[in-house]
C-alpha cells in the first residue's frame, strides 16, 4: 500500500482549509489516502509518501503557519515530493494576480532547500466580516473587493495532476 498523502493548510478564515479538503476528495478519487490537516496540528511529516502544502498570503506574506511548518519539517519535506498552493489575488485583474505571484516565489524563495514538484497561485475569497485579528483592525477592509474568485475546476486539474508527481 502506498503511503498516505499529508494535505496540510494554514488559514485564517477557512477558506484555504476549503480548498485543501477539496485536494484531498480529488486524490482519493485519484486512489490516494489524503490526511488533511491544519499545520499547526500537524505532530510530524514522517509518515507521509507525498504532501500538498496551502496557505494564503496576506499583506504579500504567508501565514506564519505556514513558515514555522516549513521550518519545522525541513528535513521530511527535503525528501518527500511536496507540492504547494496559495490563495492571492481577490479580482481578475492582471496586476493583482502578478502582485500575487511575485510575493509567492519571494516567501517560497526565503527556503532554497524547498523544489516543490508543483506550485499554483488560486484566486482567493475575501470576506472582510470573518477576517481575525490583526486582519480585522485593517483601515479601510470593508472598501476591499469582496467575494470569491476560486476556480474550482483550475484547482481539480492542478490536483489530479499531482499523483504521479507523488510516485516519481
């Protein structure tokens, strides 16, 4: 039997947790076991034949979450295929989506031991009602773009194309 695949997310106001119980209902439909969890949860990577890392990027960072995760498991994710997602961009313009990419690589950057076998910038959900402290004190949230711009049939694809990337 193959080992399982750890799907672990960080997130503020769940909708990154979304989109990794969506990755995860795609490799078992794929015949993956896919574990999902929440990466502050997560007591080791040990186990793990493969994982799919997300987090959002907030202010042009990821969530602290997801940088002592990485710090944490350095040496599990050094040699285990490990792929990762962000959710940035919260319109369909260009400059927000570039805005997005380019902060992505830079924290992805921050690791030079971390080569993903794939990794994708989603559009992102914002609703500035259920954003959590320090995000909730932000001036002028309410005049952000509201809404959800997930393509979920983007993240299907980018999902089923994982698996062979995890047996490789």
């Amino acid at each position: 039997m193959e080992k399982k695949i750890l799907v672990a997310y960080a997130t503020h106001a769940g909708s990154t947790r979304e989109i990794a119980e969506f990755i995860g209902k795609v490799l078992a439909e794929k015949g993956m076991e896919a574990e999902i969890q929440e990466m502050k949860s997560v007591k080791s990577a040990k186990e793990y034949g493969g994982m799919v890392l997300g987090a959002p990027m907030y202010i042009f960072h990821l969530l602290g979450d997801a940088h002592r995760f990485l710090k944490k498991n350095k040496n599990e994710i050094e040699k285990t295929p490990t792929a990762f997602f962000s959710l940035g961009p919260i319109t369909e313009k260009e400059e927000d989506w570039k805005n997005a990419r380019e902060p992505f690589e830079k924290e992805l950057a921050k690791y030079p031991w971390f080569h993903p076998v794939a990794k994708e910038v989603f559009g992102g959900k914002l609703d500035s009602s259920k954003l959590v402290f320090p995000y909730s004190l932000m001036p002028g949230k309410d005049q952000l773009p509201q809404g959800d711009i997930r393509d979920w049939d983007k993240i299907k694809v980018w999902a089923e194309s994982l698996p062979p990337k995890f047996q490789a």
